[in-house]
C-alpha cells in the first residue's frame, strides 16, 4: 500500500512537471507587470480606404459653362484640408461674389501645395481661340480672390480673356508670411499657363495695392524664366523697398537690369488715402524705379477724381489699359 501511494504521487508529479513544460513563456519589462497569458491578433489585410475616409482635390465645384474650354486641372490626390478652410472662409466673406464665380462656370482648384486655391475661368470656345489670352490677378490686402474675378468678368466676356484670380492671403495676419511670397505664388501660375498652353507674352499680370507691390517682382522672377507677361498692371500700389523679393531686386539678384523688355502700365487716383505709397505720388515713384532696372511704362493712369480703387470703379481705365496690352504687348 505503501508503495502504491510513492507510485501514484511520483505519476502526478511527472504530469505536473510535463504541463509547464508545454506552457509558453511571458516576457517581462522591468517595473512593468505582465499579464499571465498574452495573446496577439492577426494582422488585417490592407483595405481600400472609402471616399469618406481620404479628402482629395475635388473635381471642378462647377462644370466650365457649354462652349468653353475644359482647363487641365490636377488630378485628384490626398491632400491637407487647409485650401478647404480657407475657402469656406472666402465663402462667408462674400457669399454673393463666390456664388457669382460659380454660376459663371468658374473653377475652384486648389494650389499644389494645398495651402491655398485659385478661380480660374475660360470663356466659350477659348481652346480654338488663335490667340489665346489670360489675366492673371492679385487681390489686395485682406481680400479674396473672387473679388478680382468678380470685377475683371465682364471685361474678360468682352475680349474673350481667361481670367486666373490667385488666393494668395492665406486668411488672417497681415505679416509677410500670412500671404504667399512671389517666390512661392509664382510656381501656381506658371503651371496654370503651361497647362492651358498660353503662349509667350499672351499673359497680362494685375495687381491690385498689396498685390501690385509684389507684381513687380512675380514679373521679374517671370522675365527671368518665361516672359508669359506680355504686359504688367500695377494698381494703386508702389514699389515697397522692405519687401524681401524687392530687396533681391535692389541686390541684384536677378541681374543688372530684371525688367528689360517688359511693358507696364501704372494706375494711381489722386484721392487715394497713401498718396506716398499707392497714390500718385507712390505710382510716380515706382515708374522711376521700373525705368532704373529696364522696365518701360507704356500707359501712366492718373484719375483726378478717383481714390484707392480708382481702376475698376471707372470701365475707361481698365477699356484703356486692355487696349494698350494689346497696342503696345512684348
């Protein structure tokens, strides 16, 4: 009996002994406590992610109206949701010159780099045209690029001009680094002409105040790489010597002379609140500083009754600076 009972626990202890060797091993993390068992899930398969779960560049909010051309736009690709803030912001601004741009059958693309947007427009039978225009335009201050488009449509229906109006304030701040600098905004429209196969000199390039102080150099860094501008309208804002891009220009940077060869007319109403810096007496002086670096100024538009925005406030300035781009364009 005895011996039956030294058998039976010798066979328990061996099955006890047997089992934990079967039994896997936890692992330990100093200071951390482990739990007794672990278990690990399969690794999914990778899923095709569903239209709501990856923002991309829409197609066109609006389809280009009957008879026009159908822009080269970027193809969908994810994308920050910055440009999309940003234009809800546009939106709320002014919702009845944003809602203008879209019954209109402009475009909203954002830019490249998602930051920001443009509105561009074609008008009927543009891809046929033989020559083929476009303005490309600079809000001021604060402002939004449907303002631009809303004031240059009618001019462009009449002339059979495309129109490419840039948000280049990125909607708060007044700081350089609140706007896109000409280093930056540049490469957004030389793609836009490319795509749309706008020839040398066929672009006409407006800037309105705080986007005319920085045409000037958007035209050098064009002159230097492409000369798409044909001609330059700089409205109601002169030449500001503490912008970092003029001061590239004034360091020669882009050479001894970075405008020869380009045309430019010069918009100033007498009324203008700066008269120093976007008045007649700002435009006066940067006609000087454009003629000191090769620049030649083909029409100076001097409105004894306007003020600030003189230019589109009165059709005959901007009847009178489209014909002389067409008179007098490189």
């Amino acid at each position: 009996m005895h011996t039956r009972s030294i058998f039976l626990c010798a066979l328990v202890l061996v099955f006890v002994i047997a089992c934990n060797a079967r039994a896997p091993q936890a692992t330990s993390t100093p200071g951390v406590s482990q739990p007794a068992h672990t278990f690990t899930r399969p690794t999914a398969a990778p899923t095709t992610p569903t239209a709501s779960q990856v923002t991309r560049v829409p197609p066109p909010l609006t389809q280009a109206a009957p008879g026009s051309a159908t822009p080269k736009v970027i193809p969908p690709q994810p994308i920050a949701a910055t440009w999309e803030a940003l234009l809800a912001q546009g939106k709320a601004a002014d919702t009845q010159r944003y809602e203008f741009a879209i019954k209109q059958g402009a475009q909203i693309v954002p830019t490249r780099d998602g930051k920001s947007f443009y509105v561009v427009w074609f008008p009927k039978n543009f891809a046929a045209a033989p020559r083929r225009v476009m303005i490309v335009t600079l809000h001021g201050h604060g402002s939004w690029a449907f303002d631009e488009f809303f004031l240059w449509h009618s001019y462009a229906v009449q002339r059979g001009y495309a129109i490419l109006a840039l948000q280049w304030w990125f909607g708060q701040g007044e700081r350089f680094q609140d706007y896109y600098s000409p280093y930056e905004m540049y490469p957004h429209i030389e793609a836009v002409l490319r795509e749309n196969d706008i020839a040398r000199g066929d672009a006409l390039l407006h800037g309105f105040s705080r986007g005319s102080a920085n045409s000037y150099a958007v035209v050098a860094l064009d002159n230097a790489r492409n000369k798409f501008f044909g001609m330059a309208i700089a409205n109601a804002g002169g030449v500001g010597l503490d912008f970092p891009s003029n001061v590239d220009i004034e360091r020669g940077k882009f050479g001894a002379q970075p405008f020869a060869g380009t045309q430019w007319i010069l918009v100033c109403g007498r009324n203008d609140p700066n008269p120093d810096r976007d008045g007649c007496g700002g435009m006066s002086k940067a006609r000087t500083w454009l003629e000191k670096y090769g620049g030649t100024v083909v029409l100076f538009l001097e409105d004894p009754n306007g003020d600030h925005g003189t230019f589109h406030r009165n059709p005959a300035n901007v009847n009178a600076a489209l014909d002389a781009f067409v008179q007098f364009k490189r």
